[in-house]
C-alpha cells in the first residue's frame, strides 16, 4: 500500500441519548443517511454485525469495511483498498469517541473530523424529531 501511516483519535459530546448513536452506527437506514456523500456498492443487512463487509466508494476510491466486532457501544471495522488500517466507534450516553489507524495517500484527520462533525449533526437533528 502507498502512502504515509496515520492515525486520529477524537472524543465528542453529542446531543442525542445513547440509543440514538449507536442506532445511528449500526443500523443500516441511519448510517447511509449520515454518510450521504459515500456510496455503498454493497447492499448492507439491517444491522451491521461481525463478519459484514461492504465497500464505500468516494468518488473513484474505495474502501472494503469488514465488520470485526459490533456490539452495544463498539464498532469495529477492518479496511482495506484505499486505506489499509482500522476504525473504531465507541460510544454513551451523550458522547462518540473514534479512532481511526492506518496507510493512506488520504487525509485521514480531515476526513474524520467531518465524519464525526456529520454524525454530531444527524444525532442531534435524530434526537429532535423522534418520540
């Protein structure tokens, strides 16, 4: 793989009950809403669990995510093509913390932050409109 080691780790408050995040993380409906601008080339279940793959395309990159563990407030996710590394998602009660490593010629502090800022935003706009 070409390009430079990374790493980012960030911690954020969230307006949303813990529920709604991991809702938002896990369940397919969710996640392709807040992460609108990447196309999903594979059909997801309705709720990712381990042994999942799938790949997002941005544009002309990919990136194959393997689901390794998907539990009540952690999300792993084992990637390859155009990022070779992991990201993890944890998360609780009004917090998302991720950590995402790996080799890439991508900016991957860039783009993590504005995953993470995109989530903020669809939980807390989830938060408002839900019973």
């Amino acid at each position: 793989m070409l390009g430079s080691f990374q790493q980012a780790h960030l911690r954020i408050e969230v307006d949303a009950p813990e529920t709604v995040i991991r809702d938002s993380l896990l369940r397919r409906d969710r996640l392709q809403q807040w992460l609108w601008t990447q196309r999903f080339s594979t059909p997801l279940p309705e709720e990712l669990h381990s042994g999942v793959t799938f790949t997002i395309s941005l544009g002309p990159l990919a990136i194959r995510h393997e689901v390794e563990r998907a539990d009540p407030n952690c999300l792993r996710l084992l990637l390859s093509g155009s990022i070779d590394g992991f990201h993890e998602w944890y998360w609780g009660e009004g917090w998302v913390q991720s950590r995402l490593e790996g080799v890439s010629l991508l900016p991957l502090n860039l783009s993590h932050t504005m995953n993470l800022l995109r989530l903020r935003e669809f939980v807390a706009q989830t938060k408002a409109v839900s019973p």
